[in-house]
C-alpha cells in the first residue's frame, strides 16, 4: 500500500478552512482515481512538544505509488491538487511513500 | 483511531539510520502499550515538488488519543522515545491526532 500524507499548517481562518473542507474538497478529493481510503485527523494536531503548527492532516491510501501518480495526474486529480490553492492559506506538506507493516 | 505520524528527516548516514531503526529501534516501539499496528515507509518520501527531506516515515495506529498518551508515557514508552535520540540524527517531527474516515 502507499500513502499520501497531506499536512495543512494553520490556515487564517480555521472555521472558513473546515467548512470549505469538508464541504467542498473532500467530495473532489474523493473523486480520484485509485483512492481506496481516506481519513482526515480529528481534533487538535499535538506534537510532543506542544502545537504543532498544523491543523488538519489527510491521509490518502492507493495500492502502490504507480497509482497514486496515475491518480495524482487524471483529471480529478489535478482538480483536487487546483482546488487545494483556494483554501490552504497557511501552506501544505505533501508526503508520498509505499508503506508496509512492521 | 488515534495516529501518531513520526517523520525522520535525512540522517548523517542513512544506511547506519536503517540498520540501527529496524534491528533495535523497531522492536523497542513495538512494545510500547496500546500500539496495535506500526507502519513504515518503504522507499523514498516524495513530495509534490521531488525529494522531501524526510528519510523514513512511521505511522503507529493507537484506539484513540488517551491510549496515544498512556503508551507514550508508559516505561516501554519513554524508552522508545529516548532511543530515537540515539540514531535520529537529522531531527524528527511527530503528529498525534484522532482520525476518522471520509
């Protein structure tokens, strides 16, 4: 399996980021290609030493990294990756790596 | 489900960083209670725009935050933390977070 971690920094108006989230992204978000799980964190992000600075992380499970590139570059891919510009005002860190259970 | 998503950038040597994460580190932070699945990065860590800086990452799956905190301050715990100052030799960052599906 691969993932793909989505990190989003504390935007400038979190209630305007959620509602546009939940709302609005996550349904062109669901539309890509390959995607084959999708949860977002609940709550507050904590880092061990306090705030971590971000304020949501998605994380997009594909089978392997061929399909997260197949899914990142269809059309709803691109239209999910446009999508994230209208509403990430406090930037994004995008993580992509197979994975496997130890 | 709780996560706690644990980012190890580039080390100094990345090979001695393998070695030394799966054949003492890994089976150290297995221990720790409440942990009920564990999770690498196998590769590279690729970011939208091409090397990421992080070298490994590791996903451990918790029932939920309180089981997060009770693991993590636990003996098995703070051994698993202390051991990450032994071969993290590029620095960490770690999310904790609740998720829940979308």
């Amino acid at each position: 399996m691969a993932r793909v971690v989505v990190m989003y920094k504390t935007p400038k108006d979190p209630s305007a980021f959620d509602q546009y989230y939940f709302a609005t992204h996550a349904p062109i978000a669901r539309r890509i290609p390959g995607l084959r799980k999708y949860e977002v964190s609940q709550g507050a992000v904590a880092s061990p030493a306090g705030p971590s600075g971000v304020h949501l992380v998605a994380v997009l499970h594909f089978d392997d990294m061929a399909a997260v590139g197949r899914g990142l570059t269809s059309d709803e891919g691109k239209a999910a990756v446009a999508d994230v510009g209208k509403f990430a005002t406090g930037g994004v860190d995008i993580l992509m790596f197979d994975n496997r259970e130890v």
